[in-house]
C-alpha cells in the first residue's frame, strides 16, 4: 500500500460496492477489499467468514491524500450509502460479516470519527455502526479486489445513482484543499504559519480577531474554509477568539 497516505478502514456491507465507490474519490490513493476486527485465531478468508463465526467484517482499506481529501470528506461518503440503524445487514445481504464499522488507525482519527458518528446518532434513530479502533485487517482474495471493475454488471447493494450522489456530495465539501508549501511560504506571515502549520499558539489579546464584533464568518486563514459565525461568537477573557458552535 502507498505508505505517503493515510489509512482508515470502512466496513459497509458487501465490500465489493463499497470499494468501487471510495476508487472514484479524487485524494483517494488506493483500496483493498478485506476483512476487518475479527477473532486472531480464526481463519480470514472467504469461506469461513461467510459462516458468521470468525468475527470478521467484509471491509475496505482506504489509503487517502488528507491534502487532497479530508477524513470527514469520506466519513460523511460514507454515511451517504449505509443504513446506521441496523445491525448485521446491509441492502439484502444478511450477516456478522456484513456489520458496519469504522476502524481508526491513532487518537486523531478517532476524534474525527466519534465526532461525525455522534453527529448522526445525535438524527434520534438507532445508531448501530461499530466505531473503535483497528484490530487487524486481512486482504481478501484477488478475485474480490476492485470485482466490480473486473464485473462491470456484477451484484452491488449500493446503486449507481446512490453512488454518484454521493461523489457529487464529495466533490461539495472537499473545495477547501490546502496550498502548496510554496503558496504557504508567500501568503502567511510568521505567526500564521506558526499556528497553522507548526501546532503554534499566538500570545494572547495579540490578535485583532479576539475582541472584534463584525458580523461575519470567520474562515481557515490557508484554506479559506468557513469555520466559525459572528452570531456565536462570545467575549471571553482569555484573549483568543471565543465561540460556543463551529459553523
């Protein structure tokens, strides 16, 4: 696998729709069919995970570009195409090896992950998606890897339509991608480069941003993504901008 990306696993039903759709994301670097958080001693392949007994999941390993793609870009993809609310099944297919999931790889992503779950467990329906983080993962056989590629008319519980919905959904929210360092280097001066890019912090009441009151919504000084209203904005004695909601 591309080692210059990031990876997160995706359990979403039937693995073979799940990973052609994650192939036409734009930041996307590479996929492998598997089988995701299963028992240690048992056998992960096809067969026996199909028997319901090893614990495994039918799951999409998902290398990505985060500069070219964010982790919530996919999280909300990939809500898109499941059903959160039902255990062991996706579409009509039936089973343990068909349990949704998302497996995080270190403690950034899992934020990023109970972060986006909690937001679709907050709808009210039953939210029964496993979220935890990677235990192992087993490549699938070859002949399940990029199948639908391979079988353009082949079975797949997620529909072309719900597919190309959910790229257009994509391609909406990843608008806000990060600059080259060059770009960086000539549009940030040394205190913005130093908090958006070295994990600095500027000395407090420093910025003119803490106390000001114009209506308006406060955006990534490198991306230009909207992260914050004025409406929810509060004063605050620490000397940094201060909201009670991101936007």
């Amino acid at each position: 696998m591309d080692t210059k990306g990031l990876k997160i696993i995706f359990a979403g039903g039937c693995f073979w729709g799940l990973q052609k759709l994650m192939d036409g994301l734009p930041g996307v670097l590479e996929t492998r069919a598997g089988y995701a958080n299963g028992k240690e001693t048992a056998d992960a392949h096809y067969e026996r995970v199909c028997g319901g007994e090893t614990g495994f999941k039918e799951a999409v390993e998902v290398i990505y570009n985060p500069l070219e793609i964010a982790l919530d870009t996919l999280l909300s993809v990939f809500f898109q195409v499941i059903d959160p609310t039902v255990a062991d099944r996706q579409g009509n297919d039936v089973g343990h090896q068909y349990q949704t999931g998302i497996y995080y790889i270190d403690a950034a992503q899992k934020a990023v992950v109970e972060m986006a779950a909690s937001m679709v467990a907050a709808g009210g329906e039953p939210f029964m998606v496993e979220i935890g983080p990677l235990e192992n993962f087993y490549p699938a056989e070859e002949y399940h890897q990029h199948y639908l590629d391979k079988n353009p008319v082949g079975y797949c519980h997620i529909s072309l339509e719900k597919m190309a919905k959910a790229r257009d959904f994509a391609a909406s929210l990843n608008h806000f991608v990060r600059p080259s360092e060059e770009t960086l280097c000539h549009t940030l001066n040394e205190m913005q480069y130093a908090v958006t890019q070295e994990d600095g912090t500027e000395p407090p009441f420093s910025s003119p941003l803490w106390d000001a009151d114009k209506p308006g919504i406060y955006v990534d000084v490198v991306t230009g993504e909207p992260l914050f209203s004025s409406k929810d904005k509060f004063i605050s004695t620490c000397g940094w901008p201060s909201f009670s909601a991101p936007i």
